[in-house]
C-alpha cells in the first residue's frame, strides 16, 4: 500500500541576536558621522533658518529676506561670487597645469613628493596668517615690493594695491590651486596608458589624444573641482576680513557687521544672509558630488 508523503511545515529560522549585533556593528562606525553632522550642519542651518524669521523683537517676520533686494545685500553677493569665480578658474587652470606637470609631465618624483606635500600646507593656510604673509610681502613696504623699487618698478604707482579686487584674488589663488593639485592629481593617475597607445595606433596626435580622449574622461572631475573651489572662495572671512579690515563689501564681511556692528546690527538681516550662503554652498556641494560620480564611472573601469 503506497504511503503519503507527509509534508513539510516550513519554521522560519529568526536571526539571533549575535546576527542581528554583526549587522549593526559596521553602523557603529558611521555614528560619529551622523552626530558630527547633526552638531555642526543640520544644527546650525535649522537655527540660522529661525533667526532669519524673527526680528530684533523675536517676532515671526519675513522683512528679512526682503531686504536681501538692498543695493548693498546684492553688491556683496555679486562682488563674492565675481572673486570666487575668477579665482576658481585662475586656481583651477594654475593647478591643473602643475598636476599635469607632475603625473605626466615627466618631472621627478621628488618634485611630485615636494608639490604634494606643499599643496596639502598651502591648502589649509588661510585667515590672518596669509593675510599677514601677503601684506609682509606685497604690501607698500614689503619685501617683494621694496626689491622692484630698487630695479626702478614701483608697482603701486602703476595702479597695482594688495588691498583691492586684484590683490585679494591674488590672495585666495594661494589657497585656491594647491586645493586643485590635491584633488585633481588622482584624477590625472586615473588616466590609462592603454587608452593612449590605442589613439596612438589608430593615428591620432597627442592633441587629438587630449581632445576626443583625455579631456573628456577628466571633464567631470575639472569642473567639480573647480565648483569645489568656488565653494571654498565663497565662503572665506578671515583672510579677506583681515586684509581689508573688514572695508571690503563681501557677503561674510558684511554679515560679520550685521552680527557685531553698532550701527548696522541687523541679526535677522545676517541669518538670512547666512541662509543665502547656505543656499549657493548646497548648490556647489550638490554639483560637486554629481560631477565626481559621472568621473568614476570611467576611471575605475
């Protein structure tokens, strides 16, 4: 007589909890992360976001965003986005040309060792150290200044101030391409020498290799990083404040008066201010981020 078969009652297996604290082990590195940002980001930009909508008296208000439509509002943010644009572009082509140099130019390694090392320095030099440095050196009685004096090349009575549009450009460059040469360096060694030697047997010149090949591939990368740049010009004060002593009209000088000044003291005016910054910073960061995916996607392969 055939048997039937019995069938089988399916028991679903529940991790244990040692599972269950081996999947959560890999978050506990990123907890740091998250409570950094929270502490220092999303803190911050929620209490900029309410004091731009109070007034002097605590009020609910949005007088203050209005007021970001003043002559004075709108200079500032052109004149900030006008010097973080020139010197992005200026810092970006300077340290592109020097990675260059470096990775593929066929210079020394000790050369690439000493660039490296310098662009990780002068990255980071910023604020009143360089701004002290530029007046010791190019102001009207520094030391770059007094040695052309001496060969009969005055450039202050040829128009030339450090304290101007020009000098503070020349000012933001010091920190502005070392930050190129860092980030676009990788970029550079990414490059595949098979790709070259394939242009080069299908006969094509080392300018058609850079046109149709190479700057397509680093395309992505060199404009991300120079949208980083502008990011980090944008948001510099100490070095321009202590530069110019606070005359010049930029957005952070000009929120720095509506937070400490006498008579200009305005805080909602300056958190909206702020907020603005937050805005364009977000922008920048955002096509940063999607310009350096669009990257690695040919230079891992």
């Amino acid at each position: 007589m055939a048997t039937e078969s019995i069938p089988t009652v399916y028991t679903p297996q529940f991790p244990s909890w040692r599972h269950r604290l081996a999947r959560l082990t890999p978050w506990l590195g990123v907890v740091p992360f998250f409570l950094f940002a929270l502490a220092f980001l999303l803190g911050p930009a929620s209490y900029l976001l309410v004091g731009s909508l109070r007034d002097l008296q605590g009020n609910f208000t949005l007088d203050n965003y209005r007021n970001l439509n003043q002559p004075l509002v709108k200079g500032a943010y052109i004149l900030s986005i006008q010097i973080s644009a020139i010197t992005a572009l200026g810092g970006g082509l300077f340290g592109f040309l020097l990675a260059y140099a470096v990775t593929i130019g066929g210079l020394p390694r000790f050369v690439r060792s000493g660039l490296l090392t310098f662009s990780g320095v002068a990255s980071n030099f910023a604020g009143v150290p360089l701004a002290f440095a530029f007046i010791a050196t190019l102001g009207r009685i520094g030391l770059l200044t007094t040695w052309l004096k001496l060969i009969g090349l005055d450039i202050y009575d040829r128009g030339f101030t450090l304290y101007s549009f020009a000098g503070l450009s020349l000012t933001y460059m010091y920190f502005q391409f070392p930050l190129m040469v860092l980030i676009i360096t990788p970029a550079l060694e990414g490059l595949k020498r098979e790709w070259r030697e394939a242009a080069e047997n299908l006969g094509a010149s080392s300018w058609q290799y850079w046109w149709y090949v190479a700057l397509p591939v680093l395309l992505p990368s060199i404009l991300g990083t120079m949208i980083l740049l502008f990011a980090n010009a944008f948001g510099a004060h100490a070095t321009a404040f202590a530069l110019t002593g606070g005359t010049y009209n930029l957005v952070t000088i000009l929120i720095g008066a509506q937070m400490r000044g006498d008579v200009l003291r305005d805080p909602g005016l300056g958190y909206a201010l702020a907020m603005g910054m937050v805005l364009i910073m977000t922008v920048s960061i955002t096509g940063y981020t999607l310009l350096q995916r669009r990257a690695e996607r040919w230079l891992k392969r």
